[in-house]
C-alpha cells in the first residue's frame, strides 16, 4: 500500500521577509503619527467643531459689569490705521445706504453756500473760491428720523469723545468743479484770536459716492511738502476716496494740545458725479 505523500511546506524567502518587515514598520509609524494628533479624550469622543470652540472662547469673554456711563455689551467698529501724522483712521461700512440717504434727504431743501471763518486781515472777497461747496448744519436733535442720533453714537464710541463736545453735523455737497482748499480746522489763536475752545478732531462720513476726484487729502503727512512753498489748492499726498457710508477721523491737535501741523487737509475737486459728506467736528470741551 503506497503512502500519500505530503505535500511541502512552503518556505518565504529572505526578500519576502524583509518587504513584509518594512510593510509593518510603516503601518506603525502612520500609525503613532496619528494618535500623537489626536488627544485621547478627544480620540475617543471624536474631533470638536470649531464651533464649540468658538461657543468656548466667547463663554470667556462675555462683558463684564461697567461702570455707571458704561455699556453692558461688547462693540466692535472695524477701522484702519491710515497716518500717524496726521493721526488718522478709516472706518469701512460705518453706515448704512439707507442711513447715507436718509441724511441726503433731510439736507437738501437746506442747502446754501459754504462759508469760511475768516482769519485777520481776510475779506469774503479775498477768500473767494477757497471754499465752493453747499451746506447746512443739522444736530441730531432736529432730525426726526432719528438716524443722526444713532450715527452720533457711534462716532462717540469710535473716537471716545463724548457727543456733548460736538459741534452739529454739517452736511456738504459738493457738485463737479466744487472744492475746498487745503487748510486746518482747528483756530490758531494768533491768526483767529483766542478761543473758547478747540476743535480737537474731526469725523467725515461720506454719504455718497463720487465717480471721479472729491478725495479727502493730507499734502503734510508724515511731513512731506513741508519743506517746499507748497500751493495750497494743489491736490497732492495722502488721498482718501469716498465711499458711501465709510467714515474717517483725524486729529488736529496733538496729545500736547499744539496743533498738528500735519493734519492740514482739503477737497480735491469733483470731476465726475457728486459728493456728500457729514462732517462732525469735535472740540476740547463741551458744546453749549
């Protein structure tokens, strides 16, 4: 009776063995990579979404009790530093389209020409054509809307002046051709004679767009053209283009209370389309 025989055992060979060696190190490697990443909380329980970590780090910053004039909710106005001399911000978005319009409209039936407070020895004759806008000053008391109200608030809270140092919104237009010269809003005693007080900064929100040219302009920052003769209707330097409902802030006088000799500015003239603007200057003490 003949015996089946049995069949080999199949031998691996030394390179089988070395690619299976090499396969299982790198399933481990990939495999402790991935549990380094991963805390073993969150491993068991599954990732957080970056939701509840946002619920979390708001959690830590809710507001805290203020003061008797303070405000029991966090604000937040976006703004870009633009100039440091001049100290300048622009604030996007500051208001609203509807708001922007809304101010148009209770402007306009009350437009006249722009006058200029007149330093010694100028006439309305010799200044003529410096300033070629149209305007009224409107507070936010007599507009029923309510929409001055708010937009005063909200420069309040931006510059940390308090509304009572502000002098009534003062809405310009601006047709095309139309200009004011570079000059300085705060009132240099020796030229305008002593003052009750200063107009310490100033807040232009631009109620329109303009087309082409109306740019807000600062021919000294960071001192350029100061050591030229320098022509005071030239539109040159630092340019900010208007935008409906973005805002800008500069300050006219420094933290010593001199005034910032950078901080001269102007109006391009419109070249195409219209410009609106609510200018809202801020004095050193409180407005009667």
């Amino acid at each position: 009776m003949k015996l089946k025989a049995k069949a080999p055992k199949a031998k691996l060979g030394l390179p089988t063995i070395v690619l299976l060696c090499f396969l299982c190190f790198i399933a481990g490697l990939f495999t402790s990579t991935l549990l380094s990443q991963v805390s073993v909380p969150q491993f068991l329980s599954g990732p957080r979404s970056s939701s509840r970590i946002l619920e979390s780090e708001d959690e830590d910053h809710r507001p805290i009790l203020p003061g008797e004039t303070g405000e029991s909710f966090i604000a937040s106005i976006p703004f870009q530093v633009l100039s440091w001399k001049p100290r300048a911000l622009y604030f996007p978005r500051f208001a609203t389209a509807e708001q922007c319009e809304s101010v148009i409209k209770r402007a306009k039936a009350k437009l006249r020409p722009s006058t200029l407070a007149l330093r010694k020895g100028e006439t309305v004759e010799s200044t003529k054509g410096t300033r070629t806008s149209s305007g009224t000053f409107i507070s936010a008391s007599e507009d029923e809307t309510g929409v001055l109200d708010i937009i005063e608030q909200k420069i309040a809270r931006a510059t940390m002046l308090p509304r009572d140092h502000g002098e009534a919104f003062n809405i310009l237009r601006y047709d095309i051709g139309q200009k004011y010269d570079s000059h300085y809003d705060a009132f240099n005693p020796d030229e305008y004679g002593p003052q009750q007080s200063q107009r310490f900064a100033s807040f232009l929100l631009y109620l329109s767009n303009v087309e082409e040219g109306g740019e807000t302009m600062f021919p000294f920052e960071n001192g350029s053209n100061m050591d030229i003769r320098y022509d005071y209707k030239k539109c040159i330097g630092l340019k900010v283009k208007p935008r409906q409902g973005d805002g800008l802030l500069f300050y006219s006088v420094l933290p010593n209370g001199t005034i910032d000799q950078t901080s001269l500015h102007g109006s391009c003239p419109v070249i195409r389309g219209e410009k609106w603007v609510a200018t809202k200057w801020i004095r050193n003490q409180e407005e009667e």
